[in-house]
C-alpha cells in the first residue's frame, strides 16, 4: 500500500482523513469510514498528511498519538501554524491522560483510546464534521461581507465606521467636514455596496463577519453601539 491513498465515493461527501503508521488499523478505519457514507483518505505518516494538496472539502482528521518521525500532538500543532482548519480526532493506545487535555485545550475534538468502540468513533467524526462545516460557513460569509467591504472608497468607508460607530448624519458631517447631503448620498452607497437595506441589518452584517467598529460618541444612539471599542478590522481566517 502506498504513504497515501485516497477513495472518494461521493464528490460532495465529507472526507475523514486517517494518519497512522499502522496499515491494517488504516484499512479497517478505512472500511468503517466508507460503510458511513464518508469518503477517505489515509496516510502512513505525519509528513505525508502535511505534503497533500490543501482544497475547501468539508471533513475531520483522525490521527493516531504516538508515530515515528512525528507525533499526532505534534502534527496537530503544525495543522495550527498553517491554519489547516480541519477538526481533529486522536486516536491513542496509552491512554495518556495529560496529552488527551493539553489536546482538547488546543481545540481537538475528542481524545479516544483503542480499541475504540464503532459506534463511538463514527459519532465523533460526525460531531467533527458537523464542527468543520459550521467554520467553514462562517469563514465564506465572512469572506463575503470582506468583498463587499473591498468595494467601498476611503470616503465611503469612513462614513460606514462612523455610522456603525452610532454617529448620527450631522455628526458624521462635523467630523468629516463634508455637508449632510453628501453623507446622506455617500451612506446609500453604503447601504448598497454592502447589500443591506437597514442600519440595524449593516451593524448585523458587520458583527456577524467579526468586524469590529468605533465606540459610539456621546449621545449617539445605544442601539447600535453594541459593546467594541476598536476600530473597524476583518478578522483575518485561513485554512482548508
């Protein structure tokens, strides 16, 4: 058998990812995989999970503790650093209590000794892939609302920070130094550059992509304020 080996029974199926040195738990895995529905992929080592072609494919990697060259905690760590975002289920034959928590604390999503009950591990990788396509919804709408976002000019964006911020037109006028009617013109282009047709749904959108924005001023409304005080700033996401 070759480092790696793929079988895709369904292009719009997740695919759970195996790493473990061990070829005959990888094709036992690998047959208990396929009977869910999911497609698979399996790897002999750490390194060869690493040089795969990164894609967007919804899934969950499960991946023994202890291999030679690299370690799973150590291969998790790497996943980490190169914001490979794909859930993780560990797989161990010690039962090392201390490695299964330093592992849930870094994000995985369970920590399961062998042998391991079938049932019981194809529920967790459902709940991994259940995790990974809820990030990956998160990560497009976000990614969306940044386009939306790249659209705007300075001027125009300017005018969104204050109105988010909870200025009101004639306050952001003073603070610009530009007449009321150009703010009224330059927030519709807001409005419809970014696709929304209420302050309320644009202070949404914005939340919801993990945008920050200015604390209100003084006397601005509070129902738009909301709790942050930093400037407007996508958070930045990568990962497959």
């Amino acid at each position: 058998m070759s480092s790696a080996d793929t079988e895709k029974l369904d292009a719009d199926a997740p695919t759970i990812f195996v790493v473990d040195d061990d070829a005959s738990l990888r094709r036992s895995l690998a047959r208990l995989i396929r009977s869910a529905g999911w497609n698979v992929e399996t790897f002999a080592s750490a390194r060869d999970f690493l040089d795969r072609r990164a894609n967007d494919e919804t899934g969950c990697v499960l991946m023994d503790v202890q291999m030679p060259g690299m370690t799973g905690p150590e291969l998790h760590q790497r996943m980490t650093d190169r914001g490979i975002s794909l859930p993780v289920v560990f797989l161990t034959g010690h039962g090392d209590l201390p490695m299964g928590v330093q592992a849930m604390k870094r994000g995985a999503v369970d920590f399961l000794s062998k042998p391991v009950d079938d049932e019981t591990l194809l529920q967790t990788l459902r709940s991994g892939i259940e995790r990974h396509a809820v990030d990956q919804a998160d990560r497009r709408r976000r990614q969306d609302i940044e386009l939306r976002l790249a659209r705007l000019s300075p001027r125009e964006r300017e005018v969104l920070e204050l109105v988010i911020g909870g200025h009101l037109n004639k306050q952001v006028a003073d603070k610009m130094g530009i007449s009321l009617k150009t703010v009224k013109v330059h927030r519709a282009r807001v409005m419809e550059k970014m696709e929304v047709d209420s302050l309320a749904a644009l202070v949404h959108t914005c939340e919801n992509a993990g945008i920050e924005f200015f604390q209100r001023s003084a006397g601005a409304p509070a129902s738009v304020a909301g709790s942050a005080t930093r400037p407007l700033t996508p958070t930045s996401e990568t990962g497959t």
